[in-house]
C-alpha cells in the first residue's frame, strides 16, 4: 500500500471518528464544523479537477459555489412564499426538495462554467488567473446591486431543505448527506483521474502540443474539465447556503474563490484528499486560533507562509514525499 | 480578551465543557473584532462589558465571539453559541447585512435576542418576533430625524446619497419621509468607495441647496476629506454614523460645523450618562462611541430583566425586557409594539474641544419617536 | 448631462487611473523581471498610508510625511523580499498566490495590532487645499491636479530610470532571459531586491497621497490591488507602457462608465429604470472591460505572448 494510501486512510478515520464522537457525548456544533469542513472540501474536490488535474489556476471558482448558493436561495425563497418564479411562456415553481435543488445547482453552475470557460481558455498562465477573476469580481457586484434577492444583505432561508426520508435540520442527519456526496465526489474524482479523459487532461497540461498532434484539442479537454469542476463547487455552494439557511454575496468574493484554492494548496494540489485534508486544517484552525487573541489571522497567516515555504505539495504531499524518502 | 471561552479545542475535549450548569445567565456576543470594521464591535463589546462589571451581578456569563464582519461565519457561531455553549441570549451584531442572517434563526430556536446596533426594516415589520428587541434604533431612524431637521433649517433640495445596499435604502426612504423638500439628486454609491470625486462632480452640477449623505465609517471619512477640498460649500447633514467619537480625529477639521442626528450624545444630562461616560474614560482612556452607549444600554436592559425574571420563564422574562426598566444613558427609553426604541433623536454639531472633535447637542430633532414599521408587526 | 460634468468626470478618471498607474508600475515590474504574482501588494500601500499619517501627526510636515511613505514602504518591501519572497521566485503561481495572500494576513492584523482598530488622520497640507479655477470656469480641487502631476512625474522618471540607466538595462535583460544575465555577473538577487523596493515604494506613495484624502485604515489595500491587477492584465503583463494606458482606460471607465451608461439608457427607457439598470451594470464594468480585452488580445494590450 502506498504511504499516500495509508494517509488518506488514517485521514478518513480521523474525519469519522470526531463526528462520532460527538454524536456519543451530544456536541452538535462539532458535527456542524464536520459538516461545513464536508462541504467546504467538497468545493475543493470540484476545483481540484480543474486545477490539479488540469492545471487550470481558476481564481473565480466562487462563482459557481455562489450561484450554487443563490440557486437554493432563490427557490427555497419562492417556495416559502408561495411564489412562482416565473408564469410565463411556462411556469416554474420554487422548490424546497434538495434533491430538485442540487440538480439545478449543478445545471446552472455547468452551463455558466460553459460559457466563462470558453471565453477564459482563449487566454493562458496568469491571464487565465486574473480573467477567471474578473468574472468572479462580475457576479460579485451584480448579487450585491440587484435588489430582487436582498443585495448586501443576502436571504434567509428559516427552514432546511427537505431530503426524502431524512430529518434534514437534525445536524447529524445533514452531516451525513454531506459525507455521503464527499464520499461520492472522491469516488468520483480518482475514477476521472485514471480515466482516458484524466489522462487525456493530463498530458494537455504538460504538453498541449504532444496532444494536438494526436488529433485531440486541449480546448475541448480543459473545457470539459472546467464545466465539471465548476458543477461539483456548484453542488457545494448549495449545500453551504443550506447549511447556514443563508446566501449572500460573500460567496461570490473573490476571498471565498482564495479560500477554495487555499483548501486545494494547503492539502495537496492534485491530490485525491488534497481537498480533504486542507479544508479539515483550515476550519480546524478557524476555530482553535479564533478564541486564542484577537489578532488570530497573524497566526493563520504564519502557518499558511510556513505551509508554502517549508511543506511543499501541501499536507498530504509532505507526508507522503517523507514516506519515500524513509522508505 | 478575558472573558472570551473557547470550546472547540478538540474533539476529546469536547466532553467536559457539555455539562456548564453553575450559570444562571449565559450570553452569547457575536461582534466584530478584527479586520476594518473591528472599531464598532470593540466599542460595543467594551461598553456591554462595563455595564455588566460594574452590575457585578453573580451568575451572568458573557461569551465573545468575533463574526470578521462575515455573515457565513456570524451563522455559524450563532449555531455553535446555541448548540454548544447554550446560550440563553445573543447580541453584539454590528452590521445590518448579518444581523439578518442571524435573527431569524435564532428567535425561531427559542432563544433572545438584543441588538445593540443594526435595526433593518426587516426585521421591525412583518418579519418582527416577540424575542427580537432592538436597543439602538430602527435603521430608518436618524435618517428621518435628518429629514425634519433639514426642513426646520429651511432646505428644499437636498442632493441625498447612501451606499447601494438594503440600510442605504431605508437611509434615503427614512429622509424623503420625513423631508418636505424635492430631492436634488439621488445616488446609491458602491460599498466600501471611497472615491468620491464623481458623485461631488454631480453634487456641483445639480441645483441643491444642502447634502444628505449616509455613509458609514471610513467611506463617510473619505467623503468628508474630499468635499471639504471640493470647492462646494452647501451645508452637509447625515446620521451619528460618519461622525462618531471613533472616526472623528481621523476627519479632522472638515467635520466640524457638520450637523449630525443621534438618538445619544455625551454631554446628555443625566446621571447614568455622566457616570457612564466619566467611568468609560477611565477604565478604556478614551472617549466613548455611540456604539459604547449602545453595548451598555443593552447590557443594562439585560441585567433589569435579570434582576425580576428567570430566562428559563421565557413569557416572564420578555415581559420584564419589554418594561425596560433601566437608566439608559440616552435618557427616556421605551420600547414600542414591536420592540423598537421609542426614543428622542437629537441634532449634533461637530466641534473642536482643546484637541479632541467632538460633537454637542444643538437642538432636538424629533421627540419620543418610534418607527412607521411597528403597525405591520404582530407577534 | 451638462459638458462641465463630462470634463469634471474626464479630470477625475485622469487622477484616478495615475493613481491606480503607481500601484500598477511596482505589480508589473515585480511580474515582469521575477515572474512573481504578489497579492501583498496592496499591504505595501497600506504601510505608506500608516506611515505617512504617523510621521504627519508627528512632525506636521506632508513632505516629510510622504518621504517616510517611500522609505517605510520600499524598507518593508526589501524586508519581505529578503526574508519571504526570494524563495517564491521559482515556485508556480500558486505556491505565490497562497503565500503572499497569508502575508496580507499578517500585514493587516499586525498594523491593526501597532495602531490599533479606528482609522487614523491624515490630512492635505494647507497650501494644497481648495480648489482652482481651470479655464471654462470649472472649479477643481487643487490636490487632485497635484496627484495627476505626480504620477505623470513617476511614470517619465520610470520610463527614464528603465530606458537610460544601467539598473534599467538590467531589469529589461531580467525580463528577457534571467539565466543569461546571471551567467553574466550581475548579482541577481540583489537586483531582485532592489527592483522589489522600488515597486513598493511606489505602492507606499500611492497610499499616502490617497490616504490624505481617504480614510487611511485596515484594509484599505485590498479593493486597489484588484484594481491594480485589473490595470496591469489589460495593458499586459510586465510592460509600463501598457500599465499606463490601461491604469487610465480603468480610470476613464471607472469614472465617466456610470454617468454615460446612464445617458445611454435614459434614451430608450424610463428614468427609474434607467438609473436602476445603469447602477447595476455601473460596478461591473471595468471587469466587464477587461473580460473583453483579454478575450479579443489575451495577452492584454502591450504583452507578449506566454
């Protein structure tokens, strides 16, 4: 078994026992923090393959985790109003079924990455950086300037969405939804990642001209990359407004995009836990650096330097290089 | 920061901090405490924090938590102060934008709510809740005071202007409400600009006689700064927000002469006021904000209904908030239908004091008023 | 709309985009001879500011006060060159991205910590106060000319510093083949250093002449460094010139945008919905600008090709 094999399992471990715990000693809270880590590394599983397998820097992936948000947001509002979002030339009804929510979500967050992405790939290396970013800056400003869905403000959702079956508002219950898509997104991941189309992705990022030679264009491959990476940060973003029961513009900030590449870095760029692993340290420090002064970003700011400088390829990559060298 | 606990230290820890029963009181502050708008929360929390040291009540646990003014993360330690810490009241919350996020949640869970700064629409009419009270004002509150006070000065035109977001939009409807006059011009400006050269290029092409703007905190600094070198001269008038105690000295001289509306000030006589701004100099070694008197009349209200009522007989401890029974340091205070102020709001002008700017009292704006919202909000 | 208020409009995007052009020489500079993408940028304008306010509060002198803003800036950014950022040169992007976004961490806490949460005084000396009258009568404020005849100052010394000087053949031969001119003498690090110091002087200035007319506090770095990235992505990466002309088509956009949008939609539709559709459209624009630019030349206006 390869030491990144027995890092991922120690990691899954780790990542179940504490839920358990808490379930046992009656801490919803941990199982909330359990649950936005699920959710937090779910969005960068999705970023992931974008820019571990594609090599795609996207610096605007906030984008889809927000409308991801505002999806939910936005049905689940008209639901609750007795609404319908539009009557004419055919009438769409508000929705609060997550099943119905998560499919648009990712629909919604596919189709719009169609169209960023086809525009963005025309540039390369940090123009794609800082064009992905503009369209993030983009929707940014239109969800705080358009008033139909609370602007600045955002909307509250008062209830949970409903899953068949399930008691979504019971923390416990949610946690395990969330796993659960975590699970299947990682599932998904290292079948993409050893699939021809990961392959194919692969090598256009090492060589694009080795793979126009064989008669593939890398746009198609990074496209498509792109349009599934953003449906998985997508699902997340609507799972993140659900678990708070609120959107609001700060989900599209070019800060959240920063935070989604942070979890990726931080855990491994490339890796399948990469995701995992940084989004589990960074909500883990949140919260252990928040209540120790008031200037905690200091110390958040230090740990991430030394992450950059002194743990190259992120957690999961440190320990798994230091595995080689040992073994 | 003493009197913040910190639970989640990790997850074996976790066990011993569930059975906390010695409390009577627990309360939960959210507030911002770093990043660019950490001045108000600090204020907010430092004034709370007098109040209740100086109560020396036994049994009131305070619990600090800082929001980094994002409203995901406000949520998120709404539900770890409730879940985890079982608090029985929150309060703290700066901004208008998370107090939205947090309310309604946390009035549904059962579970009080003080605000002792933001006051949306929102939440006074149809979405009020008899567990939500508000300390500081309804949003639209020193705007309309700012709406009478330019029509008593004699203003028609005013050119108005506040940020594009829901509290700019109660700003300017609470002026027009009230102002007799035919607004100018009328601008939403960006949040957080803080270049405005091309809305005082508009104000100079216009054919007002006087300017209302709400812009809080540094955007108001900035706005101040540059007008002042403009070349304009029309009067300026706005709410406390641009000309308190904390942003003040970073103004300087192209404040002063500015009329400004506030439902406090520090030269209001009264001996809870006195006593209050004589010990908060002393114990923080600076003036206090608006937003301290706010803190400690929240903390007030809290420790009168502490001292008549259980939390956990929740009928009879909202009765005893809804008395109000407390010397606020603003003087007359009550509490409306819909637990809004009923309060007077005052006109200020900003003067210098040796070195320090300040404000003074120049003239009451509008006397015992409550907002139009209460008559939509049934509980 | 009345002529007066387009020219008025016209002076403002001049001044703002000058502006945004200080921030964007060091950005691009630092892009184009080390290959490093530095969001700590805006901190560096950030420390200018709070130096230049504690020196004015302190001796009441704003010539002093913007001398300590070059060299408190261009000190803080050889210092972080020196101990952070020479060891990101041979990363990728990302390695730089992450790093110097935790510097922004450090940097805005670490300021809120010194001096500490409300934002400090900074003001315009007297005999830059007021406004002049420019011919056709309009009135101006006299500090904004002035930041207009500075920052047309910086960017001809800039141009004379990289067109004529034996640094600027250095950092023009970086740009071009960085092995080759370590392979012939010259001490790249301390080039490095030196060109780094100069990018944060200029950021640090820009923080001071603007900090006397804003708010100087926390966090006031961050909105002009995106900006500033915007600027230096639209006129291409490490080249001047095109930071130049791209610092002032944001600035024109930024400032003018909002007003002829509004112009050209109140001809086809009513008043109120005018004004609703242009403030929407207003904030987007200089992104939407960009988004344009890069897909028609995406390598921005003055780049090469990467």
């Amino acid at each position: 078994m390869s030491r990144e094999r027995q890092i991922n399992i120690a990691l899954v471990i780790v990542l179940l026992t504490v839920p358990l715990w808490a379930w046992i000693k009656d801490e919803p809270f941990t199982l909330t923090l359990c649950t936005r880590m699920a959710i937090l590394a779910l969005a960068g599983v999705g970023l992931n393959i974008a820019l571990g397998l594609g090599g795609l820097v996207s610096f605007g992936h906030a984008v889809f985790f927000g409308l991801g948000g505002y999806t939910m947001g936005i049905l689940a509002s008209h639901a609750q109003t007795y609404s319908p979002l539009m009557e004419s030339p055919f009438l769409i009804e508000g929705t609060k079924s997550m099943p119905i929510i998560w499919l648009i979500a990712t629909a919604v967050s596919a189709l719009v990455a169609f169209l960023i992405g086809a525009l963005s790939l025309r540039t390369s290396g940090v123009y794609f950086i800082m064009i992905t970013l503009a369209f993030g800056q983009m929707f940014y400003y239109f969800a705080i300037s358009w008033p139909a869905y609370g602007g600045e403000d955002g909307l509250s959702i008062y209830v949970r969405n409903g899953f068949p079956g399930l008691n979504t508002l019971d923390p416990v219950q949610y946690m395990v939804l969330t796993y659960a898509l975590l699970g299947i997104a990682l599932w998904f991941f290292s079948r993409l990642a050893n699939s021809s189309f990961g392959l194919t992705l692969n090598a256009a990022r090492q060589s694009p001209g080795r793979v126009q030679a064989v008669g593939i264009r890398p746009f198609k491959v990074q496209l498509f990359a792109i349009v599934i990476s953003a449906a998985i940060t997508g699902l997340a973003g609507a799972l993140f407004a659900d678990l708070n029961r609120f959107v609001s513009p700060t989900m599209f900030s070019w800060q959240t995009s920063g935070e989604i590449m942070i979890f990726v870095i931080l855990g491994g760029v490339g890796r399948l836990f990469g995701p995992v692993a940084g989004a589990a340290l960074f909500v883990f420090l949140e919260h252990q650096l928040g209540g120790l002064s008031e200037f905690w970003h200091i110390y958040l700011g230090l740990i991430l330097l030394g992450v950059v400088l002194f743990a190259r390829g992120g957690i999961v990559g440190t320990l798994a290089e230091s595995g080689l060298k040992r073994g | 920061m003493k009197f913040s606990k910190l639970t989640f230290t990790a997850a074996l820890a976790l066990a011993l901090s569930a059975t906390n029963a010695s409390a009577d009181l627990k309360v939960g502050m959210i507030t911002t405490l770093s990043g660019g708008g950490a001045g108000l929360g600090i204020d907010v929390r430092d004034g709370f924090m007098l109040a209740v040291e100086q109560s020396g009540v036994e049994g009131l646990s305070v619990v600090i938590e800082d929001d980094q003014r994002k409203p995901d993360v406000a949520v998120q330690l709404a539900d770890k102060l409730i879940q985890s810490e079982k608090v029985d009241v929150l309060t703290g919350i700066i901004w208008s934008n998370l107090a939205m996020a947090v309310v309604p949640s946390t009035t549904a869970q059962g579970k009080f709510y003080l605000s002792p700064n933001a006051g949306p629409a929102a939440l006074a009419g149809k979405g009020c809740h008899a567990n939500y009270f508000n300390v500081a004002w309804q949003n639209d509150g020193l705007h309309e005071a700012a709406g009478e006070y330019a029509n008593k000065a004699g203003y028609s035109n005013s050119f108005i202007m506040a940020p594009n977001y829901p509290a700019g939009v109660d700003a300017l409807t609470g002026y027009k409400r009230m102002f007799n006059g035919e607004p100018a011009g009328e601008l939403f400006t960006k949040i957080g600009q803080n270049d405005y050269a091309a809305e005082i290029a508009q104000i100079r092409a216009s054919d007002a006689d006087s300017v209302f703007f709400f812009l809080p905190g540094g955007m108001g600094i900035s706005f101040l700064k540059q007008y002042a070198n403009s070349g304009l001269d029309l009067p300026l008038i706005g709410p406390a927000f641009s000309f308190d105690q904390g942003i003040l000295q970073a103004v300087g001289e192209a404040a002063v002469g500015v009329k400004n509306t506030s439902q406090w000030n520090k030269d209001i006589e009264n001996p809870a006021n006195m006593a209050f701004v004589k010990s908060f100099k002393e114990k923080y070694d600076r003036l206090p904000s608006l937003y301290a008197s706010q803190g400690f009349d929240t903390a007030n209200l809290l420790l009168s209904a502490m001292a008549t009522a259980d939390v956990n007989d929740q009928d009879a401890f909202r009765t005893a908030l809804e008395a109000a029974d407390f010397e606020s340091v603003r003087g007359e205070f009550a509490f409306a239908s819909n637990h809004h102020p009923i309060q007077n709001i005052y006109v200020r002008e900003v003067i210098k004091e040796g070195d320090v700017f300040t404000n003074k009292i120049i003239e009451t704006a509008l006397i015992a008023h409550s907002d139009v919202y209460a008559a939509d909000c049934s509980f | 709309m009345s002529l007066m208020l387009v020219f008025e409009q016209i002076l403002n995007g001049i001044q703002f985009g000058v502006m945004l052009f200080l921030m964007a020489a060091g950005l691009t500079l630092v892009f184009g001879v080390m290959g490093l993408i530095n969001l700590a940028h805006g901190s560096l304008y950030m420390i200018g500011a709070f130096a230049a306010a504690a020196v004015a509060n302190a001796t009441g002198s704003f010539l002093l006060a913007l001398a300590a803003s070059l060299g408190v800036a261009a000190a803080a950014g050889a210092l972080v060159e020196f101990l952070v950022i020479r060891r990101l040169y041979n990363r990728d992007h990302l390695d730089q991205v992450l790093a110097t976004f935790a510097l922004i961490l450090i940097f805005s806490e670490g300021t809120r910590w010194l001096f500490g949460s409300f934002p400090l005084y900074l003001d315009i000396p007297d005999y830059l106060k007021g406004a002049v009258i420019l011919p056709g009568g309009l009135q101006y404020p006299l500090y904004r000319l002035t930041i207009i005849l500075i920052g047309l100052l910086v960017a001809i010394a800039l141009y004379l510093l990289i067109a004529k000087t034996k640094i600027g053949v250095r950092i023009r031969a970086g740009e071009n083949d960085r092995e080759m001119i370590a392979a012939l003498g010259v001490d790249i690090s301390k080039l490095y250093t030196a060109v780094f110091a100069i990018g944060a002087a200029l950021a640090g200035l820009a923080g001071a002449l603007v900090g006397a007319v804003q708010s100087v506090q926390v966090g006031m770095g961050e909105p002009v460094l995106i900006l500033a990235f915007v600027v230096i992505v639209i006129g291409g990466i490490g080249s001047i010139k095109g930071a130049f002309i791209g610092a002032l088509l944001v600035g024109l956009t930024e400032k003018l945008g909002s007003i002829l949008l509004l112009a050209l939609l109140s001809s086809f539709l009513e008043p109120a919905q005018a004004k609703s559709i242009a403030m929407m459209f207003s904030s987007m624009l200089i992104y939407i600008l960009m988004a344009v630019v890069l897909v028609v030349k995406p390598s921005g206006l003055y780049g090469r090709r990467v």
